[in-house]
C-alpha cells in the first residue's frame, strides 16, 4: 500500500483546507446550534458589578431599596410562531442586612412588580428576616431564579429587567441598612421558531 | 542675594511640583487609558447582550474537606475543559454555576475561587470576583456549622480557537480564619457545577 505524501506546500495548504471543511462539517452536526430552525431558542444577556452598594433608611418600619444592578433591556426577537418569550431570571449576590431586619429582592419587568414566577404577589423574594446573627455576617452569598412568560403584540418588542435588593426594619428598631457585595445578573429568553 | 535664591529656589519648587503634579496627571491618565483599554482591567459594571447558547457542561464533584486550616486553604471542587470551537465569533462567553452543601466553621469565612485557564491569558476575565477569583460565600455567622446550601455564579470570556479550543475552568472551596482562633474548616458534602457556553451572533 501507498501511503501519500505531501511535499509541495500547494498540496499542504490543499490538506489543511481540506482538514478544516472535513472538521466545520463535522462540528455542524455534533453541536447543538442555538439558531436552528424548528428548535428552540435561547439567547443570554448578563450584568455583573465588581464593587459594594449600600443602601439604608431610618424610621420605624421603615423600607430602602435600590437597583442592584442598572436595568438590563432585554429583546423578545422576532421569530415565526407566536410571539412569547419566556424570561430566566438568574440572581447572585454577596448580600449583607443589619440584625433581626429582613433582607429581600425585588423583580420589576416593564416597570411593574413581577406576580408569581417565583416572587410574591408584589415581585418580593425574602433572602433573610429576624436572624440575629445578620448584623455579624459580613457577607452571605445568595442566589434566587424567577421566570415568567411574556406575550408581545410587536415583534422584537424589547423588555426591562430590573431587580432590587432592599431592606426592612422588621424589629421595628428605628433603621435598617443593606449592602450588596459582588453581583451576577443573567436573563435567558427561551423561544420557538417554525 | 538671600532673597534672589530664595526666590529662584521658590520658582525652582514650583517647576518641580508642577513637573510633578504634571506626571502625576499623565499617570492617572494613563492609567485610565489602560483601564480602558487592556480587556483584563476590571471595570465595576460590565453587560454582555444577546449571547447564543451553544451548550452546557455539569460536573458532580464528590465530598471535600478542610479541618484545622491554620490561615487560608483551599481544596480543588472541579475541573471542566469546555471547548469554545466556533468559526464565526472570535470569544465565547462561560456562565459558571456552583452550588454546595456547606458546614463552615463558626464565625469563619468560607470562600469559591474559580480560574479560567489559570488565569494565564488576560483576555479571559472572570467576573465578578476579587483580582485572585475569590468570591466569600459566608463570613462571621457564628451559626456557620449548621449545614446549608450556598451557589455563586460568575461570567467569564475566552478567545475562540479552532485548534485548541479547550479552555480549563477551575473551581476551588476554601476558608479562612477570619474569627482569630487560630484555624478554619469548611466541608462541601454535596456540590454541582455547571458551565453554560454562549456565542456572540
């Protein structure tokens, strides 16, 4: 048997090319495209903050919120068979709350409170009430998931994530405060396509 | 004459502090410039829009352990080489997801740390998480030995490489002794850890 032989470097870049479409061809059925038509898809957009936020209030029973990270404008793109996204909303955050207050999040979609999904009635996620070890822990690293399904009348109608992190003064001491150390927000959009 | 090198030592003060007033403006811009510029500098808030999802990898480590730490240790969690092959976008961007069921002892501080390629590359940056990859998931609470469950995720970005597409993700679990007693422990019984990969379109 024979085996060939490349000498020329005509027959080596032929070769090389030749090894790179064998490859493209093979790699476009071994993975899971995230475009193809009639599957589903799923585009990603995501937010992090590197540094500390704070946020407090004084007066009995008193609440502060704040946005924990700047809203993120998120696109339901336009695709074939409806026009419905379901958005994942992914959280975590380093989050620290004063003593026996209530630390929570809070999901806002278009501006009005998330409803169910995850959330209470009003958007609110309580990530701790009443310890009285709060005030000691310097940090305590939470994660919360809500989704929820949204129907638009456009197409690439685009939607504003906002969650905040807030305090309660639960105790009814006179004060809370609330710090949010580093932070990771990701919304996945899940859709069809004929 | 007193007076005339008073003076000149005056004006020559004044050059010098306005030299060095002078470098240090064109050092604090040049160092905004390469704040700007250099894609390993840690800006405080940072977006990626409209990924595509290209696939996820998960991993299931099995019990880690640390006792008696006598500063700051660290315990290997997980090691996932995810590749990031694509012929159209230059970067791919990894989601990395962990959740364990921690005991810390009390009043100590229980850490993830995660590395991308070792951190060899500036180009890929892990965030957010201190400049070593360190994110504290507990610190202080003197009820830390109680078992709970914790999860941190970081974002991180890699160049696309057709023929060494593999990028190595790390996690580490570890703890320090942030209560002065003189050691740390922290276990993870049970921990899972996903690697998303997205796309730029």
């Amino acid at each position: 048997m024979t085996v060939p032989t490349f000498t020329s470097s005509a027959a080596r870049v032929k070769l090389r090319v030749l090894t790179v479409a064998l490859i493209a061809t093979m790699w476009s059925f071994a993975v899971p495209r995230a475009d193809a038509a009639g599957t589903h898809h799923h585009r990603s957009s995501m937010r992090t903050r590197n540094t500390t936020s704070k946020k407090s209030c004084t007066g009995t029973n008193c609440s502060a919120l704040a946005p924990i990270v700047p809203a993120l404008k998120v696109v339901c793109p336009f695709h074939a068979t409806d026009t419905s996204c379901t958005y994942v909303v992914h959280l975590s955050s380093q989050a620290q709350v004063s003593a026996l207050d209530a630390g929570f999040f809070r999901f806002i979609v278009d501006t009005v409170p998330l409803t169910g999904g995850g959330a209470d009635p009003n958007g609110y996620v309580t990530w701790i009430n009443n310890d009285p070890d709060s005030g000691t822990v310097t940090w305590d690293a939470r994660s919360y998931e809500v989704s929820f399904t949204i129907t638009d009348t456009a197409e690439n109608a685009s939607h504003t994530i906002e969650v905040d992190y807030g305090c309660t003064d639960t105790d009814a001491n006179g004060s809370c405060s609330t710090m949010s150390g580093f932070t990771t927000l990701v919304v996945d959009v899940i859709y069809d396509d004929i | 004459m007193m007076m005339i090198r008073t003076g000149l030592r005056t004006a020559m003060a004044a050059s010098i502090g306005q030299l060095k007033l002078n470098r240090l403006v064109l050092s604090l811009l040049a160092s905004l410039l390469v704040a700007a510029a250099v894609p390993g500098a840690r800006a405080a808030t940072t977006t990626i829009k409209d990924l595509g999802y290209v696939n996820t990898w998960v991993q299931t480590p099995s019990q880690r352990n640390i006792a008696n730490c006598p500063s700051d240790c660290w315990i290997h969690l997980a090691t996932l080489d995810v590749p990031c092959e694509s012929f159209g976008p230059s970067a791919c961007t990894f989601y990395i997801h962990v959740t364990s069921e921690v005991q810390l002892s009390a009043g100590d501080a229980g850490r993830f740390r995660f590395k991308l390629d070792d951190g060899l590359n500036n180009n890929q940056i892990l965030r957010p998480t201190a400049p070593d990859g360190t994110v504290t998931w507990l610190a202080g609470d003197p009820d830390s030995p109680a078992r709970y469950a914790t999860s941190f995720a970081v974002v991180g970005t890699a160049d696309a490489d057709l023929y060494n597409p593999n990028h190595t993700i790390e996690i580490l679990i570890g703890c320090g002794d942030t209560d002065g007693s003189g050691s740390c422990a922290v276990t993870a019984f049970f921990s899972s850890v996903e690697v998303r990969v997205y796309t730029t379109f």
